[in-house]
C-alpha cells in the first residue's frame, strides 16, 4: 500500500506528476510533446476509434430505445460533455497559469490540458451496460436472487461486492486498461494523465463500501455508494496512483482524485443541466417555462415573466439561453478550480467544484437535477422502459451466466452440458476469443467475463437478443 507523502512538492512538480503522459501498461517510455500530435492527442485518437466508444451510438443517455429522431444517446452526449471539458480544462491551466507564473510543467501547455479533459470525457461512460443507470440496477438486482447467492457465497467480500455494487464505472476503467485493443496487457494503454482524469472515483468497492454495513447475512448489498474500479483491476488502480502521485483520501482507504477530473464531473453537470433537459422538451415531459426558468437561473437573471419570444422556436431560444449558461458556468467553474488549486493538489477538496461556485449557479445546478427526478426519471413512458429493460438484461443473465458456474467444463466437456448452454456457449466464445479469455474453475472472473459480453452490447442488440432468446424470433427495434 502507498503512504501520503509527509510534506507536499511544489505545485509545478506536482503537476509534473498528474500530468505524466507515460503510458499505464506500456514498458515503452514516451515523452509528452515528440510532434505536433502529442501523447494526449493519440488517447483521444484512440477512443474514437475503439469498439466501445462505437457502442455508445445506441446506449441510453437518459431514455432508452426512443425511436424520436434528435434524442441524445450516450455517444453524442460524450461528445457534447468532451467539449465542454476541453473548455474548461484549457481556461482552468490558463488561469492557474496567470495565478502561479510558470505553474505548469515545462512543454505542457493548457492546450494539453485540455485535450487531456477531452479524451478523459469522451470516455467518462465507455463502461455503461445497456440502458444507463437502469442497467446497472437491474445487473445489482440479477445478483441479489436465490442462485446467485449461492455462488457469491464462494466468492471474497471484495468479489462480492463488485457485482452487489456493480459500476458502470469500473467496468470503465476495466475496459480502458485491460480489454481494449491489447487484452490483459495493458488495454488501450491511455496516459496515465487521461486516466486519471477519467478516474471520478479512484477506489475500489469495499473502500467506499463497508462489508460489515453493506452486506446483510443474506448477502445482498445495501446503501450502495460509487466506485471506479473492480478488484480484478486493483494493481492498475495502484500502478496509476503511484505513477500519478495521487495522495491517499482522508475518506476511505482509496485515493484521492486527480484535480482534473472535478473538471471531467463538472463537464458532466453541466450537460446534464443545460443539454438533457431540453430532451424532456422534445418528449413532452418538460415545459419550456420549466427548462427556460432553470436556465435564467445559472445565467442569474430572473425576468418577471417566462414567455417564448415570438420571433424564436423552443429550440433557437433554449440554444440562445444555453449558450449565455454555458459560458457564465465555465467561468465560474474554472474560478473554484483556480481558487481552490492548493486543496484540489493535497486531495482534501470536499464535494465537486459547483459546491464552490456562487449560489445561484449552485442553486440552478441543484434545481436541474430537481427536475429531472421529478418529471423525467419518474415518467410513466421512463418507468415503463426501465421495467422493460431490468426484464431484458435479468433474461440474459439468466441464460448466460450460468456458464461462469460451469466453468472450464464448457470447453472441456461440452457434451455434459445441456443442449441449449451448448449453444449459448457458442454465441459467448466469439466475445471470449476476441479478449483471448477462456472460461475457467475461477468464477468470478468467468462472471467479469460474461458481464464484458453482456455489457458491452448496446441497447438494440441486447433488447433483441433477450426477445430471441424467450422464443420471439426476429423481433427488432
């Protein structure tokens, strides 16, 4: 384990380390700036053009399989929340930049430091199951049935809780250093730097998850709190940290965050405030007056009335409103990370940047969020989707992960199989050659590798994969 070092650097020297553009499970060593297209260039090159980041096409962002045109998915939403990133990452080096002299390291310029946000953001959700924050309850809830239970019980606390706790987040992290492109050597091999930036919850699972709160005598998790990395994954947690120079969280027993990725959560925030809403617009759930109130809000203007303008559809006023939010948000975000640049270095800044910017930008933070749970989380149309898609991914778990039981008798004895895990083995082994695994006596990696099959598809071929597989053959979305 790393210890928190006595007493901290100098902030040029800490940078030095957060912003290492040494590449996490490559031996070969880079340097930052070669050419013209540096280290950080080729990460974002990279997760463009990578399997997972094509998947997010037709992944859920807030509403799964909409069939109106317009509604983001988790690729364009990536996209958006990738440049807003850059935005805030370059004016944030520019402004600690004006405050420090020469504060940051020699050859890293805020372009750099900006184009790190922005493959960090672009990969901020590569890890999401089909069907958003859905799909991740309903792969907890898989996991807290009769037979499942059984199996965990063989399992380590820690194994445990990865699946009772599930994470689009880890499974992130798992993917970017150990399933893309160079299966389980070293992954993509981002920089560290951009890995760190993507890291919002650098820990494992039963750092943030007591086992003696978090399990009952039955197993089943309870109060389940975010984590970003499985314990599969845990000696490239470390290798990061150490190479990073993250401190340890006065927290819980993981680290700290890099103080890049507040810029990454922030980035998030502000799409989720100023872009998902008006999606609720377009599906009837919001009102204009409802989204536009919000909106004067983080601009802080409060006009006496709330009308269209007549000259202006919905869509030109809310882009006009949008625009004026974005740019008072970007300033005022970069503003808490220059002002609070010595808290975010030693890893002991509380709560994300907005809990540090002026109240109103706080408050329309806080009032978006409001109105997403009241009026599009809780909509019947939302409600019915998401019981449709925890039935969808309950029924591929129960076909599939059977086969992390049986283990190497799949390959080893096929014929003590039955017919139809003969046959869904054979739709598995493609997924499991492509990563060079096999299935193995050790369940619970077999269970991470089946989970990497089933989530890694997006929500069209898991929804029409689950109708097959209950008899409805050709059924199509």
């Amino acid at each position: 384990m790393l210890s928190t070092p006595t007493s901290l650097p100098s902030p040029t020297t800490q940078w030095s380390h957060l912003l290492n553009s040494q590449r996490l499970g490559a031996a070969k060593k880079f340097n930052a700036n070669t050419s013209t297209r540096s280290q950080f260039h080729k990460d974002y090159d990279r997760l463009v053009f990578s399997h997972s980041f094509r998947q997010l096409n037709q992944k859920t962002q807030v509403h799964p399989l909409t069939n109106q045109l317009g509604i983001h998915t988790r690729l364009t939403h990536s996209l958006e929340v990738s440049c807003i990133g850059r935005s805030l990452a370059m004016m944030a080096a520019e402004k600690l930049h004006d405050k420090l002299g020469n504060g940051l390291p020699a050859g890293i310029s805020p372009a750099d430091v900006g184009v790190i946000v922005q493959a960090a953001c672009l990969a901020h959700d590569i890890g999401n199951p089909p069907f958003g924050h859905a799909g991740e309850y309903a792969i907890r809830d898989w996991f807290r049935l009769p037979e499942p239970q059984e199996i965990l019980q063989t399992l380590s606390h820690h194994e445990q809780l990865d699946l009772l706790a599930y994470e689009g987040n880890a499974q992130g992290f798992r993917l970017l250093v150990n399933n893309e492109h160079h299966p389980d050597k070293g992954g993509m091999r981002l920089t560290c730097a951009t890995l760190g930036a993507f890291m919002k919850y650098p820990w494992l699972a039963t750092h943030s998850n007591d086992t003696s709160h978090s399990l009952h005598s039955s197993g089943i998790a309870t109060n389940v709190q975010k984590f970003g990395c499985f314990y599969s994954e845990a000696a490239q947690l470390e290798e990061l940290a150490a190479c990073l120079n993250l401190p340890r969280s006065e927290q819980h027993d993981g680290f700290a965050r890099h103080p890049l990725a507040y810029l990454l959560e922030a980035a998030d925030d502000i799409c989720y405030a100023l872009i998902d809403l008006e999606d609720g617009i377009n599906l009837n759930m919001l009102t204009y007056q409802e989204v536009a109130t919000i909106f004067y809000e983080l601009i802080s203007e409060r006009p006496d009335s709330i009308n269209l303008p007549t000259h202006m559809s919905v869509r030109q006023s809310l882009a006009s409103l949008r625009a004026r939010a974005m740019m008072r948000l970007v300033n005022t975000v970069t503003d808490a990370f220059v002002a609070n640049s010595d808290t975010l270095l030693a890893g002991k800044l509380q709560g994300s940047l907005f809990d540090h910017c002026d109240i109103s930008v706080r408050s329309g933070i806080n009032q978006a969020k409001q109105l997403a749970r009241e009026k599009i989380f809780n909509h019947p149309n939302k409600v019915r989707m998401e019981l449709m898609a925890n039935q969808c991914l309950h029924r591929l778990l129960n076909a599939f992960m059977p086969l992390a039981w049986t283990g190497s008798r799949a390959t080893s004895d096929p014929q003590s199989m039955s017919f139809e895990q003969q046959r869904l083995s054979k739709l598995l082994q493609p997924h499991l050659d492509e990563h060079r695994r096999v299935l193995s006596d050790n369940v619970y990696l077999n269970i991470l590798n089946i989970l990497d099959f089933v989530t890694g598809m997006n929500d069209h071929e898991a929804y029409r994969l689950a109708q097959e597989l209950q008899g409805h053959w050709g059924t199509m979305v």
